[in-house]
C-alpha cells in the first residue's frame, strides 16, 4: 500500500465523524465497553496509544466492536506497526515521519497518519506521497491559527490537529477549510473508563459528535 493509497485510508476515516477519541488504556477488560460506549455515541473512529502494556490487547478487544474503526497510535517504529496490525489495528498514527516507518507500513499494507509541526515537515510528508496528516502538539505549536497559516501556501494537505484539544477550542480548528477532524482525549478520561462509567463515555461522545466548525 502506497503512501498515496494510505492517505486515502486515513482521510476517509478522519471524514468519518469531528472527532477522533485519543485513548490511554491500562486495563483491556475495559477495552470492549469503552469501544461500545463510543460507538454508540457516534464516534467510531478510535485511537487507542501504545503508551501502555495494555494497548495491545485492548486493540484486539475493540477490533470485535461492530460499527468500530480501531487504530494504534504513538506509533513509532516499524516494530510498533507490525504488533499493532497484527493485534487488529486498521491504521496507524504517529507523532512524527521516519523512512522506516514509511517502509514499513507500506510493506504491511497498514495505513498511516503521520505528525507534523512544521512547514518543512508537511513538505517532507508531501514528498514521501502523504497529504493526509496529523498537526501535533496543537495547541502548544501555534493552536489554529498557526494551522490556518500553513493552508496558505500548503492548500492540498488536510489536517487531523491532536494536542491540547477540547470541547472549548475544537470548533476553532474545525472551522478551517484544512482541517477534517480533531483527536481528543477527553472523551475517555481515565475516571471514567476506570470506574467502567460508560454512560458518560457515551454522553461525551455524543456531544462531540455534534461538533462543528
């Protein structure tokens, strides 16, 4: 799978719902409630981060979820890619760009949403064939703004901003022609997911959900 053919992946996904979940999990038994939660909640889309020994297995949890598009995140090196695939993982993202990991997602047919947080590292993303890509840390690189800057001279890429996101600024990145979602981690805090409290999982959701810009 070509770079070019992943950024279509990815790009139909990000089109999928505003928000995309940003998921920390410590303990897979909750991975299948949480992925229902939000499912139900109109935000399939799910970003679980290989930030702990849990992700894994909580990935080949969620992968069972009708309706659920599950993806690894904090993806970094060929090794991550192919555990995640191979745990059910249908995408891939990363908070930055290596030849490697290009290499290795195009040789796994996994598709990629690479970080950006320059000029010179979307036009470097642009070169390898991705035009699909996540901005990162948003909020403390320049927030929308900064974003908005770089659709001037850099109009064919579309964006999924994550970093310091939330219910009070994502219409501020949602309303910029560039931007196609958002990734957020409040809507499955760490409260909630540990005392199992989907109802509100689902509540949250919803409402992101309904974000626009």
């Amino acid at each position: 799978m070509t770079p070019q053919e992943q950024s279509q992946k990815t790009r139909a996904l990000c089109r999928i719902a505003p928000v995309i979940p940003v998921i920390i999990i410590r303990d897979a038994a909750r991975a299948e409630g949480l992925a229902r939660a939000l499912v139900k909640g109109g935000t399939p889309v799910l970003e679980v981060t290989l930030r702990s020994d849990a992700a894994l297995d909580a990935i080949r949890a969620m992968a069972s979820v009708q309706g659920g598009h599950v993806g690894a995140g904090t993806v970094l090196t060929p090794d991550d890619a192919k555990r995640a695939r191979d745990a059910g993982a249908t995408f891939a993202v990363s908070p930055g760009l290596t030849d490697r990991l290009i290499d290795a997602c195009t040789e796994i047919g996994l598709p990629l949403l690479p970080g950006t947080a320059t000029a010179s590292e979307v036009m470097r993303a642009l070169d390898a064939g991705y035009d699909m890509l996540k901005f990162f840390p948003a909020e403390t690189i320049g927030g929308a703004p900064a974003l908005r800057a770089l659709g001037g001279p850099l109009p064919q890429v579309s964006f999924c901003p994550t970093g310091g996101i939330s219910p009070g600024n994502a219409r501020d990145y949602l309303s910029l022609p560039n931007v196609i979602c958002c990734g957020g981690s409040w809507l499955a805090s760490e409260t909630n997911i540990s005392a199992g409290n989907w109802d509100a999982v689902e509540a949250r959701a919803r409402d992101a959900a309904q974000l626009s810009g």
